[in-house]
C-alpha cells in the first residue's frame, strides 16, 4: 500500500498500512497514552472508506484508513 496521510487529534500523520487496530490509532493520536484502569478513549472519524464514511471504532475493531479521512481520539477517565 502507498502512504496516505490522516489527520489524528489536528496533526498530520503518515501511514503505511491500509488498515489500523484501535490501539494503533491511539498511539498515532498520543506520544505516551494515558494509562490506567480508569481511562477509555473514544475514536471518532469522517471522511472514511466507502459505506462507512463517519462513525465511532470500539475496542477490537480496526479503521480502514484513506487519505485525508480526519481522527478524533480523546481519553477520559470514567471515575
């Protein structure tokens, strides 16, 4: 797959793979996740593949990602 670049939390981003884990979207959106047993991370998008342009990933799916789809990715912490 040729580098597409999306825009994670506001920045520019470049990947190499056509499709990521839940995980790796939060690692792209933070340098050093927040951790803890308290913390959960909404992932949002728009401009997404095919017929599902916008939605939310859960934990344990992967986003098949195109160029110059936009990621939202905030952590909170459910105490």
């Amino acid at each position: 797959m040729n580098e597409v670049t999306v825009v994670v939390n506001g920045r520019q981003k470049v990947v190499s793979k056509e499709t990521l884990t839940f995980m790796e979207v939060v690692q792209l959106a933070f340098d050093s996740p927040p951790t803890g047993p308290n913390i959960l991370f909404t992932i949002t998008f728009r401009r997404g593949q095919g017929e599902k342009p916008e939605g939310t990933l859960i934990e344990g799916d992967t986003l098949k990602v195109k160029d110059g789809m936009i990621i939202n990715v905030t952590a909170t912490d459910k105490s």
